[in-house]
C-alpha cells in the first residue's frame, strides 16, 4: 500500500519501516547473506544519521518502491500461475525435434518468464523433473534444463516486467525503456541462438516426438495478458510520468485484481498466496535499493559534482560491468546488490548522452549472471526439481557461452558509451 501511495508524504517511510518490521518477524527464515545485507543496511543508516534525515528519507523511498514492485510480480506470478492455459503451453514446449525443441523450451522459458519471473522455472523445471523420474538421465534432459537456466537468463536482460530492467531504470531515469529494450531484445535472441550451439548431442530416436494438439489459443491468449501488461506500464512510464518501478508495480497489480476479479467470475473462490517466505527477497531487494541510495548519495558527495573520468575511463567501465556482476556471482552475490552498487556509483558520473552504454551492459551481465552462476535462485531452484547440482548445470555447461556472451555485452556496452558520450 504504501508502494502504490508513494507520492504522498511520509509513505515511503513507512513502507521502509514495514519491511523492516518484517525482516526482524522472519529473522529465523533469513539466509546468510540475507542477513549480511541487512547488517550493512543497518550500519549504513547509522553511519547516515549525522547527514540529516534526508538521505533516509531518500533511500527509505527508494527501499519501499523496489520492495512493493517485487511483491506484485510474486503476486502476479500466483495468479497468473493459476492461468487455465499455462498447463497446455507448457506441456507442449517438451515437443519437436531436437533443435526445434531447445528452442521451444528456452524461447518459451523466456516468454513465461515475463511475467511469471521464477515461476517459469518452477513450471518448466517440474516438466524436465518429471521427464527424468520417467526415463532417467539423458541428453534429452540435459539439452532441456540447459535450455531453462539460458532461457530464464534471456528474462532479465529484454523483458520490461524484469527486476534488472527496473532497477536500471532507476538509477537512470532519462534513459526511455522502450530504447533499452529494443537494444537488448536481439541480444537476448543471440544469447538463446548461440546457446544452440553448445548442446549434448541427441539420438535419432529422440527426434520427431509428437506435440500435443494445443493449437495457438493458448499461447495467443497468454501472450494477450503480457502485452497488455507491458502497453500499460509504458504509457503509465511515458504518457502519465511516473518512474518506471511504479508504473511497472501499478501495472502489475491492476492485472493481478482483474485475475481474482475473473476467478471470482468463474465461480472459484479468489485467494492469494502467503508472502510470509518472501522474508529473504524483502532483505535482498529492499536492502540493496536502501544502500544503492545511499551509496549514489554518498558517491557524489564523496567524487564532488564536477568529477569525471578520462574520455577512456566510461568504455572502459562499460566493458567492465558485465564482469563484475558475473564475478560477483560467483561469489555469492545476489545480481540485485551489484546492480545497486553499480547504479549508486556510476549513474551518477556517467555522460548523460550516453547512458544506454552502460545500462546495456547492466542488464546484459546481469542475466549471464543468473544463468551462469551457480548460486543463483533459479539454478538452485532447477537444481531441486531435476537434481542436476547448480555448479554443473549453471557453471560447467553454460561458462563458454557466458563468456562469449559477457564480452560481447561488455564490448557493446563500450561501443555505445564512445559513440554516444558528448564530445570535449
């Protein structure tokens, strides 16, 4: 509530001091680094106090913004997730030939994903789960969760519902979705074509498996609701002026009543699901927005308004920042808190002309990160349902086309930053 009221004053601080009453309710379900992010979220606000209650002011906004638009999308994913159709798209992406069928299961992975975020792991991963338990290992089933983890990782870096893109957005709030977007969805599209290329052979007797008689209704119908969900969120971002994070949560939350509303029609009773084990996504989302305010504060303060780097300095952050989230990744970080560090020291100093450059290759590492690293949710998540280990499925298998994938981002990145950065 206080996520949708955030204009009105004072409500950004309560939404904050909401999450915070959370968190200390479901310390006992809390992660480690859950809990280290919120050690620093508290030492940064003490350290904060002498600045004047401002700053807070600010972070606490932006902690109540990120943390409401990451409640509706699980509340979407819910609904959504009860969507009569979704049973009969999934069950047909196991179809096809070989070739044919990674396709079908990364494009699809990625087309649910957008708005049912994790869910379309969960979705999709149950379905290679299920076909291992009944036929066992194989390369049919290896080429399927490869497929999942990549087309889960082409989410975060073209879709318009995705936490990557808002987040990016945020620290950089003239750069219009729309552009950014149309940048990243063809490198989504290589990401999945290449990915293509790096897969377990299959025999001859795994081709030519018969699809079930779906038809195009339900994907039409599907792809229906995602259209107008994003249509909403950009002329909510571009006709009516408000930030991205909101439109996108106001978006989503407008789809997630007319859902209960249509339940409700049909004769099933409406019901949402319990946000009480979302404790460690509050910390992780609403702490790395309160200390990435606080760090883009504190950066500019620190720097001075007038600091800039060398004209080589920007490519080469640019070309850089795909690593350092993939790094980072691999140490255990989520992709939010680096986004948030990242956003919090560079946004501020970045050439305004030039703000696609690095936004680009944000968005980009940070979906190589979350198909390439082994302690990500969704490698985990996918590690439960099909018992592949995450080192193997995420690392092993997908670390040539991550770092192809990562330097062409990063180069990218680079690219656009000299192009576009004003001249002198």
């Amino acid at each position: 509530a206080a996520g949708v009221l955030a204009p009105l004053p004072g409500a950004g601080v309560v939404g904050a001091a909401a999450v915070f009453a959370a968190i200390v309710l479901g310390w006992r379900d809390l992660r480690r680094m859950a809990r280290v992010i919120f050690v620093l979220v508290v030492v940064a606000a003490v350290l904060a106090l002498p600045d004047g209650p401002v700053v807070l002011i600010d972070a606490a906004d932006a902690m109540t913004r990120l943390t409401a638009l990451i409640l509706t999308v699980m509340l979407l994913s819910s609904v959504l997730g009860r969507f009569p159709d979704l049973g009969r798209i999934s069950g047909s992406l196991f179809a096809g030939r070989p070739l044919g069928r990674y396709f079908s299961l990364s494009l699809g992975t990625a087309f649910l994903s957008v708005p049912l975020n994790f869910g379309s792991v969960g979705v999709v991963g149950a379905l290679v789960g299920g076909r291992i338990s009944e036929r066992g290992d194989s390369a049919v089933t290896r080429n399927a969760a490869r497929a999942t983890l990549r087309g889960f990782g082409a989410s975060p870096i073209c879709s318009p519902l995705s936490i990557s893109v808002v987040v990016t957005l945020t620290f950089l709030p003239d750069l219009p979705g729309w552009q950014l977007i149309a940048c990243s969805l063809p490198l989504a599209l290589l990401y999945l074509l290449g990915g293509a290329l790096l897969r377990d052979p299959e025999p001859a007797a795994a081709d030519g498996e018969p699809a079930p008689s779906t038809g195009w209704a339900p994907w039409l119908r599907f792809a229906a609701v995602i259209a107008a969900i994003c249509a909403a969120t950009f002329g909510l971002s571009g006709l009516a002026g408000l930030s991205y994070s909101r439109a996108v949560t106001l978006s989503c939350l407008a789809t997630v009543v007319l859902g209960l509303l249509v339940e409700r029609w049909r004769g099933h009773r409406p019901s949402l699901p319990s946000l009480a084990p979302v404790t460690n996504e509050l910390v992780i989302v609403g702490g790395s927005a309160f200390l990435g305010a606080l760090v883009s504060t504190f950066a500019a303060r620190g720097l001075g308004a007038d600091f800039v780097l060398p004209v080589w300095g920007y490519p080469l952050a640019a070309l850089l920042v795909p690593w350092l989230f993939f790094v980072a990744g691999l140490a255990g970080f989520n992709p939010i808190v680096t986004g948030a560090l990242v956003g919090g020291v560079l946004a501020p100093i970045w050439p305004p002309g030039a703000t696609l450059g690095l936004a680009l290759a944000m968005v980009c590492g940070w979906g190589v990160t979350i198909a390439g690293t082994p302690y990500s949710a969704n490698a985990l998540l996918l590690e439960r349902l099909t018992g592949y280990p995450a080192r193997v499925g995420a690392l092993r298998w997908n670390w040539p086309l991550s770092a192809v994938a990562l330097l062409v981002a990063g180069g990218l990145g680079a690219l656009l930053t000299l192009l576009l950065a004003p001249a002198g």
